[in-house]
C-alpha cells in the first residue's frame, strides 16, 4: 500500500474541500525528510488507526464508535482542535477551536451554522481510550450549551475577529490556555494576523475563567503559538509565529512563574544557555515549517515527541510532495531533534492540528486528536511507538 503523497490538505480556515471518504485508514509506511539523527535511533509511528468521533454528529455511511454527541447535548456540531491536558484529580480538559451549533451541514467546513463561539471547553475522566474519549460535561451556560471562555469579538472580524486556544497545562493551583486572539486568516508566509497572544486562568477545576493581563505576547512573538509540557519541576513551552510558516523556538518556567512573563527562559542555542526576560534571545530548534503542535515526555522510551500540522507550501525544500501532519523525537529538547516523517494515511484527508493525550507519558501507544476541515470535527486516533536504530 502506497504513502499519501498527495497535496490536498484540510487546511484550518481554507476552501473546503469535498468530503468523499471516512474511513481513517492508516497506512503502514512513512515518509522521511531530513538527516538528522539522535543517538540510539528514532522513534516510529506505526499502525495508526483511527478510534473514535470526539465531537458532532456522525455522517451517513460512517462506522466509527461517537460516544459523545456534542452537537445534541452540548450544541457543538462543528468544531476542531481538541486540546486535551490533565487536570488533576483523574480529571482531562479538553479545548476546542472556532465552534457551531444548530444547522451545522458537515461538507461545507468550519463557520457555517448558529452560534458561534470562538472557543469551547469539555471535560473528560476517561481514561480508557481505546473505543473513544468520553466528555462527560462541558463549560455551559444557563440553556445548556457550551460558552465560549476566551473572550472573541465577532462583531468586528477587520479588528478582532476570533480568540484560538493553542495549548493548556495545569500550573500550581490552577488551569491555564494560551490563546491567540486573531484578526486575519491566510495571511502571506503562512501567517494567521493576531493582535496579540495570552493566558486565560482558571483556579476552580474549570468553571470560571479570567485572563492573565500579566502575560502578553505581541503580533510578531516567537511563541504566538505554543504547545505545554512538564518535566523535571519545569514546564517546556515550544512555540512559533501564528500560523504554518515559522521555525520553533524553546522556552521554560517553575509552574509558580507561569504568570509572571519576565521569569520565563529562553533557550539561546548559539550561546548554549537559557536567557531569562528576553524572548529575542530564543534561537529555533526545530526548522520551519511548524504548524499547530504538540508535545510529550514518553518516559517509558525516555524521548520527546511533538507532532505538528505541515504545509508544504511553507517549505522550500519541499521535503514532502504534499501537507499533512509529521513527527519528530528527541532526547533533549534543545535537540538535536530527529528528521521529520510525515504521520501516513490512507485516505485524502491528512487532517490538522494534532494534539497529544497525556496518557501517551507512558507506554508505546500514542493517542492524539485529529481535525478534518470537511465534516470539521474532531476524531481520536492512536499510533504504535516503535524505536529503529
């Protein structure tokens, strides 16, 4: 069976394309690019699959397992994204992007239907997630349907047209989303416009959210865009320019400092050291393009992963024919980091914007969100970790 090489690509707030297949199929090859190589090997995506619909409602002729039906008990019918993070206390948030609710037609991509929200938020204790991930309850207002939490002027799109959640951690004594507040889609270069990114907070398990004034990137920041993740009492922050055109940049902070932007570190690797208070020190480790991202510490492989939405339009190189999602490994995080291998499948539809459960920290099974443009939901899909030396 051949890889999808192919250059349709369900790109987030593009033309939609025509939804023909939803099988999911993944095949079981990879396509490399890149020659670098961390010591004792690489890791593998293999035998990826898809489990479940995470959101919405499912489409005629479809076959995979839809615990949720968000679109009947939550009115969220089309959505993307799908960040998930752990709350503590067996508890999973769960954030997902522009929303829609009733008379959503699935086929005509995002933005089509009632209520728009830029922004909602679910709730899951599942941890089970081999027939799907369960959302037992989502942040709702008083009829019933999921808010909106990060704050998304709609009335005026030429000023501020939309708030997107990037990436969310738990920090000390609260929740935290990072969140681009976002003016222009499709802008040159692979750029999103923003007027600024920041943090929203939450202190009660998720109910009530504010946001941190405290913590602002501007238009241009290296870190419009981020993904989370923990080790060693730090919290590791990669990020980028809004959008799929830039390279990655390296941050970190204590989970005390998470509010306060001057103690945040970045990782200059001309000087080989981390730089407190001055994002322009931060130097790429991984080249452009990256997309939307995702990261995680397997510590049963004792590597790094992050996966991350790639348009081939952005690259040069053009190290893959087509767009898609890849992946890359790492012992360190400041690298150097493995070549990047695209995730294959086996329908035309590659998808956007893959976000990593924490329960992929232990073991070989990797499980990640999925956002197709088309019927614009969200799916739970796994993969096998396997290392090569």
């Amino acid at each position: 069976m051949g890889c999808f090489t192919g250059t349709k690509f369900m790109m987030k707030r593009s033309v939609p394309h025509t939804f023909l297949t939803f099988l999911f199929i993944a095949a079981g090859c990879a396509v490399a690019a890149q020659s670098h190589k961390p010591p004792d090997g690489e890791i593998e995506l293999v035998d990826i699959r898809p489990l479940a619909r995470v959101t919405g409602g499912s489409l005629p002729g479809e076959t995979l397992p839809n615990p949720n039906r968000t679109d009947v008990r939550f009115d969220v019918a089309g959505t993307d994204l799908g960040i998930v993070w752990e709350m503590g206390k067996g508890r999973f948030g769960v954030f997902f992007g522009d929303t829609n609710g009733a008379g959503f037609q699935a086929g005509k991509g995002g933005g089509n239907g009632s209520n728009w929200r830029s922004n909602v938020l679910g709730f899951s204790a599942d941890t089970l997630l081999e027939d799907g991930m369960t959302i037992d309850q989502m942040a709702v207002d008083d009829s019933g349907r999921a808010r909106e939490i990060c704050a998304g002027a709609h009335a005026n799109p030429r000023v501020y047209q939309t708030s997107i959640p990037t990436a969310a951690i738990h920090a000390g004594n609260g929740d935290f989303v990072h969140y681009m507040n976002i003016y222009k889609w499709n802008a040159p270069g692979g750029r999103w416009l923003t007027n600024f990114s920041s943090l929203y907070g939450s202190y009660d398990g998720g109910r009530n959210w504010e946001r941190v004034t405290g913590v602002t990137f501007d238009s241009n920041s290296r870190f419009s865009q981020i993904c989370y993740a923990k080790k060693d009492n730090w919290i590791y922050m990669i990020g980028s320019l809004s959008g799929r055109g830039s390279a990655a940049y390296l941050a970190r902070f204590r989970e005390a400092d998470i509010t306060r932007h001057n103690r945040y570190e970045y990782w200059n690797g001309t000087l080989h050291r981390w730089v407190q208070g001055r994002e322009s020190s931060a130097t790429p480790v991984i080249p452009a393009p990256v997309g939307e991202a995702s990261l995680i510490f397997n510590k049963t492989l004792q590597r790094w992963i992050i996966l991350y939405s790639y348009d081939a339009r952005q690259d040069p190189a053009r190290h893959f024919s087509g767009n898609g999602l890849v992946y890359r490994d790492a012992v360190t995080l400041q690298g150097p980091w493995s070549r990047a291998k695209m995730i294959p499948v086996r329908d035309s539809l590659p998808g956007y914007a893959p976000f990593i459960h924490p329960l992929s920290e232990k073991g070989t099974s990797l499980f990640y969100t999925r956002s197709i443009w088309g019927p614009y939901n969200v799916f739970l899909m796994k993969a096998t970790l396997q290392m090569h030396q």
